[in-house]
C-alpha cells in the first residue's frame, strides 16, 4: 500500500513540475531587456571611445587581443566600451546576440583615426567569414558617412611586430621589394623618391611609433604601374 502511494506521489509531482516551471520561465524573460537601438548605444558609450585607440579582432584571436591591447594601451570592445547597461552581460538581454551586433556597430561608428583589427596572421581575412567584423564592424567603419576614421592597420596575433593598413588601401597587394614607407616618426614628412609614385599614407606604416605631425607616405616603383 505504500509503494502504491508513493509511486501516486511521484505521479503527481512529473505532472506538475512542467506546469508549475513555466510561469517561472516566462517571469525571467519578462525579466530581461529588449536590444537597444544603436544611436542608444552611441550615446551611452560616446565618452568611452580614445581617437586612434579602438581595437577589434576576428577569427578567434581575442585572448591575443587582449594581451596587445594591454600592450600597447588600446581601447577593446569587451573590456573597455561597456556601461552600466552592461551590455556583456547575456543573462540580461533577450536577444544577446542581437545586443552584441548594435553595441559593435555602435563602437565602429564612433571609431576615428587609426583602427587597428587583429588576425591570426598578415593574410588577407577572409571576406567570406560569417563574423561580426565582416558584416558588422568593417562595414560601420569604411562606410559610415561622413568617414571618420583614417585607415585601418592589420596586426598579426602570431608576432605582434607584424602589421599592414588594410584600408583604404590594401598595402600587403603590392611588391614589398618595389615599395617601402617614407618619413620617420614622431614628425613624419614622407614624401616619394624620383622614380617612385605614391599609393597610400599612414600615421603608423610598418612601425610602432605614430606621427605626432604629418604623415608616412608607401611608394612604389612606377615600373609596376606600367605593366
């Protein structure tokens, strides 16, 4: 008799359960919060964006990011640009994902100057990733009007000593032993040699130091323009 009541007890208490355990998740979901709009965004982290310090990074280069960002005293999504709304914080928002999509785009409108991405190499990233700095932050940076920012530098994960401007040109497509940069920090004055022609400026160029004043300029051999 109390094996019969008892399994009429545990009955009980599956059909329950369920019942019982919905209205609690539909409470934490009303809970949460709804994806700001960007122009929101902007506004809330306006004070935390540094001209020229803005740094993002792609194919699952963060931890390496972090480590040049401390390095280097550069301004890192995650660490830097976040509020009280706490937008890093998943249990808070409905739609996380959603959140994270605004909150990039935000901090990539709001970037100027030099930007600087990291990759696990110097390679070329490809434009074909399904990731937030293809469909989101590279397209907020060169396409924002008006433009904001003045080039974007290319930093290796594997050696942080390695970096190339992506845009607005793509500096790694030309003949490294036909072109070099021209002009020396802090005051920079690149100017071409005779016989070279001008392809981009830079405030950084191959170097760590950034012009002050000025700027490098990458030129070519006019013979690779004649081919």
């Amino acid at each position: 008799m109390k094996s019969l009541a008892f399994s009429l007890v545990l009955l009980l208490s599956q059909c329950f359960i369920p019942v019982l355990g919905t209205p609690l998740q539909a409470l934490r979901v009303r809970d949460k919060k709804d994806t700001p709009d960007v122009e929101t965004i902007k506004k809330d982290i306006a004070g935390k964006v540094v001209d020229g310090k803005s740094l993002f990074y792609t194919a699952s280069t963060g931890p390496a990011a972090r480590r040049y960002r401390n390095q280097y005293g550069l301004k890192k999504l995650q660490e830097d640009i976040d509020t009280d709304q706490k937008y890093n914080d998943i249990s808070k928002w409905k739609d996380w994902d959603s959140v994270v999509r605004n909150w990039s785009r935000a901090f990539a409108e709001l970037s100027t100057g030099t930007v600087w991405v990291m990759f696990i190499d110097l390679s070329p990233i490809d434009s074909n990733l399904d990731s937030i700095w293809n469909t989101v932050e590279y397209p907020a940076l060169t396409s924002a009007q008006p433009i904001h920012v003045f080039e974007i530098m290319q930093v290796s994960a594997a050696d942080f000593s390695k970096q190339v401007q992506i845009w607005p040109t793509q500096v790694g497509t030309y003949p490294a032993d036909k072109c070099k940069w021209y002009g020396v920090a802090p005051i920079c004055a690149g100017v071409c040699a005779a016989g070279t022609k001008e392809v981009t400026k830079s405030n950084y160029g191959d170097s760590k130091e950034g012009c002050t004043s000025g700027h490098k300029t990458y030129c070519c051999d006019e013979s690779i323009f004649n081919d």
